[in-house]
C-alpha cells in the first residue's frame, strides 16, 4: 500500500496519522518492539485504549490484548463476534467502497486482485471465503463512503506476486 493513499485516507476521514517503521522482512521481536514503543507513546498522551476491527481470530484478539496489557492499556473490539455477511451488507448500504489490494491465491483466483467489493464480487467469492477477508483471503482498501470528505481516486495498477499472495499496487488517478 502507498504511503500516500494511506495518508489521503486519514485526511478524507479527518484523523490524525502516526506511522510506525519496521525493516523488510522485520521479524516479530523487530514489530513488537516499534508497536510497544508507538503504544508506549500514546499512552503518556493519555490514550489508554486501543480499537481494533478484528471478528473472529481468538489468538490475535489475545495477543492484541496481552501486548497492550504489558503496558498498562487496554484493547477493545466493536465488531467482534459479528456477521461477517451482515456487516459487509451494512458496509456496502451505507455507500462506502473500497477495492482488494492484496489476495491469497491459495483462497482466491486472481482475478480478485484489484477489484472493487461489490455485490457482484461477494457473489463470486467461493465457498468457504469469508465475506470480509477476516481468514486471510484478501486485504482491501477503502476509499469512499459516507464518513470521506470527498472519495480517493484509485484505480488498479501492477500486481506482484509473493509467495501465493498478489499484491495490486493502487495508483490514484
């Protein structure tokens, strides 16, 4: 994902952007250290609970909890145990959008590299594919909806193949 799509994002939804830096190929000691660093950060800021979008993975929503937990925070989870199904219905009537930037081609054929999340694209996920990618299968970006200022312009460019994954490389048109 391009740094600048990324902060394009923030500034339509009207949000702060902090960034945290690991190397390629960072191992997890690596990640754990500059996530417990940008946590520790935000905590002498007074924040002291941390949302995450997770539904159903246990073993993340306990590591998320246990990592905030060593430094005195606290993680929360609005949508957990939720619907997949339903909350992309909600997702796709309330107006936002978005498109896959990354697919798991182990779960997915690649022609779902770069597409837009419609009703169209739900219909053809196959069987086992969880509606909102929660297992894997894909990653997305979302780049219009009701809570943007104004819509990103995107579109699909290059895809990279790593491993079983692709990668589509967004451009903003």
């Amino acid at each position: 994902m391009r740094r600048e799509l990324l902060h394009r994002q923030a500034a339509a939804l009207g949000l702060p952007i902090d960034e945290a830096w690991i190397c390629q190929g960072a191992s997890n000691a690596e990640y754990e250290q500059e996530m417990g660093r940008q946590f520790a950060e935000y905590r002498e800021r007074g924040i002291g609970t941390i949302a995450f979008g997770d539904i159903f993975l246990e073993d993340l929503r306990v590591y998320r909890e246990r990592t905030l937990a060593k430094l005195g925070m606290q993680a929360i989870f609005p949508i957990w145990k939720r619907d997949t199904g339903e909350l992309i219905e909600t997702f796709l009537n309330r107006g936002f959008r978005s498109i896959t930037c990354c697919i798991d081609t182990g779960k997915l054929p690649e022609t779902f590299v770069g597409r837009q999340i419609d009703r169209d694209f739900l219909r053809e996920l196959p069987e086992g594919v969880d509606p909102c990618g929660e297992n894997g299968e894909f990653h997305s970006f979302a780049w219009a909806g009701p809570l943007f200022a104004e819509p990103i312009p995107v579109r699909s460019g290059e895809t990279i193949r790593r491993d079983s994954f692709l990668f589509c490389d967004l451009l903003t048109n």
